[in-house]
C-alpha cells in the first residue's frame, strides 16, 4: 500500500490499485466460503482429497519449497 501511495499516480489509479489488492486478497477466503454454501458436499470432498494428497505427499512437498527458497 505504500508503494501504491508513493506512485504519485492519479487518484483514479490509486484507487483501482488498492480495489485490485484487495480483491486479490480477499479471493483466497470469500471463494471457498460462497463454495462451501453453495455445494457444501462438494467442498468437504475436495477439502478431503487434498488433505490426503498432502498426507501422502506433504514432506516432499516442503522439501522442494525448502529448496526452492535456498536457491
């Protein structure tokens, strides 16, 4: 947000800049929670299967992000 306040940008510009930024954060609660209302088995069975998925894959998972940082 600072950068954004420090563009100099119109104030049109700024606005559309922290709307886009607030969106972007906001997708990754307000999607699964209007899914989970819409089609709540549906949600829980993939909530599931990915829980599996990281069970079984979970370490390699964090090995690759841990070597993905280190490099």
């Amino acid at each position: 947000m600072k950068d954004i306040a420090d563009s100099h940008s119109s104030t049109a510009a700024d606005v559309l800049a922290v709307l886009i930024c607030a969106i972007a954060v906001m997708l990754f609660v307000e999607v699964p929670l209007i899914a989970l209302f819409v089609r709540p088995a549906a949600v829980a069975a993939g909530i599931e299967r990915f829980h599996d998925w990281l069970r079984r894959n979970g370490w390699t998972l964090a090995a690759v992000l841990f070597l993905a940082a280190g490099i």
